[in-house]
C-alpha cells in the first residue's frame, strides 16, 4: 500500500468528498483515492517515522484493513493525544489509529471498531527506582510524590481509582516529554506497558519499574483494549473498515505485526475475547 508523507491540516480541509454536513462512505473514499487518519506519534502504537511514512500497531493493521476495502493510501495526521478526538469530531480526519483503550466515556463521543489490541499499565522511574513504586497504588500512598501523565490519556482515571490526588498528578503533552519530566520534575510517569518499555529501552537516566502490578479497578487487574475510532456519523465507513479487521485478525500477517511490536501471544488472545460493545458498556 502506498502511504503518503503527513500532509497539513489547511490541505487536508481541502479533501474531495467530505463535508461537515455528510458522512464519509467507503465509495467516497475509494473515489475520492484516499482516506485521511491520526496518530498520536506514539511508539509503538501509532507513529511517524523520519522519511514520513506510517509505522506501529494502529498504521500497520490499517494499511492492511484498508488495503483489502480497496482504498489504497492514507494520509497521515500528527496531532496530540488528547486531540484525538476533538480533530476527528471537527473532521480533520477521517478516524483515529492510536490505538486509544476503548471506554465508555470515549464511546459516548465516538464509533469504537472492534479491539484490535489488548496491553497493561506501567511505570516510567528514575535509574534505581528510588521511592521503591511497585503499582500506581505506591504513589498514592505517599501524598508528596508527584506522576506525571498524557493529558487525555485514561491512565489518569487509573491512578484516581487506586487513591491518588489531582495535585499529584502533572500532565504532559505527550510521550515525548515523559523522560525529561521525569528526570527533573516528577516521581514517575503512568503509561501502558508497551508506552513505558519503548521509552525506557537503551536509557540511561530512567527504566521501567519491574516487576509492576497493574492497578486494581471495580476488583479485576486494569487491561487496556485498543481500538481505531471513527466518527459516529460514518455508520457505513466504520462497519466495513470493523468487517475487515474482524476478518484481518484471524491471520497470521495480523499476528506477526502486533508480535513485531512487543504483544504478546496472551495479549493478542486477550484483544479478541473482548467486545466492543462490552467495553463500551464498561464490562
């Protein structure tokens, strides 16, 4: 599939075919020759790489999806993560491949597709682990430790849920940021698992917090289940892209670029034994 290099958003209010007032179809889209997505530059989830091409879990499955609807390039949106959903809601584009955990929050504004990945919390800490965290439970133990977070990030209801305070918590525009926050400013930074490894991996100032215990929520160990989001209006769009990938991740090539990106088989199982309805229903 040809993937086209991230273009602005002025241009791509100029897409043929889409307007505020009408939904997209996948005819449109196919006539139109391309259909435009987010990412929230996210290793691995979801990301840009330096010649502009698209990489990580979302991009890799979707090129795929789309590729079997017969739409044969996307246009790529860097936006940041809590943007996602208010760009796609003012249609700067046409659905969201961040591989945001589907909520029922995030269901009340927005048209989940089936989960297309499944991954736990973790811990993002200075060298050595100093204040000993284990689980976001530690922090909140402590009233004068600080966790920095992505706004618009769930990781934040995470850490409420097990007790911590809003004046410890600090956000952060994004993943980037987390590594120099932490270095000077706070105690740890929350994230999923995959977020956390792929910061810490050949650093020399912070590391992952192993072995983490994942938060206990309602009585059962948080897991995140990812999904691509696609504007409720976009009824027609959004099945048949839900079609495809129900039918994609029965297939070895699903499997290989999920493993590619540090899921394992387990979490690979755990994505398909879950519904979106369900998970939008909080169960």
């Amino acid at each position: 599939m040809r993937i086209s290099k991230t273009i602005c958003l002025s241009a791509l209010a100029l897409g043929i075919g889409v307007t505020s007032a009408s939904a997209l179809t996948v005819e449109e889209a196919k006539k139109q020759g391309f259909i435009r997505a987010a990412t929230a530059n996210e290793v691995p989830y979801s990301y840009m790489q330096p010649d502009g091409t698209s990489a990580g879990i979302g991009p890799d499955v979707a090129n795929a999806v789309l590729k079997s609807m017969g739409i044969e390039e996307i246009n790529w949106t860097v936006t940041p993560f809590g943007t996602l959903i208010p760009g796609l809601k003012a249609r700067r584009f046409d659905f969201a491949a961040a591989e945001q955990n589907i909520s029922p929050e995030r269901c009340k504004q927005v048209a989940f597709t089936e989960p297309n990945s499944s991954y736990g919390e973790g811990l993002l800490v200075k060298k050595g682990n100093p204040k000993g965290l284990t689980t976001y439970a530690d922090i909140a133990k402590d009233p004068s430790l600080k966790v920095a977070v992505v706004s618009g990030a769930n990781n934040v209801d995470f850490l409420r849920a097990v007790g911590v305070k809003d004046e410890q918590i600090v956000f952060i525009p994004a993943n980037a940021d987390a590594i120099p926050t932490v270095q000077s400013r706070v105690d740890a930074y929350a994230a999923t698992e995959l977020t956390v490894s792929a910061l810490a991996k050949d650093q020399k100032d912070v590391e992952q917090v192993a072995p983490f215990k994942d938060p206990i929520v309602k009585g059962a160990p948080v897991r995140n289940y990812g999904g691509f989001a696609f504007r409720p209006e976009d009824k027609e769009l959004r099945d048949a892209f839900n079609t495809a990938l129900v039918a994609f991740r029965k297939t070895e090539d699903y499997k290989k670029i999920l493993m590619k990106y540090g899921l394992s088989e387990q979490s690979i199982a755990a994505a398909a034994q879950k519904n979106v309805a369900d998970l939008c229903a909080g169960k």
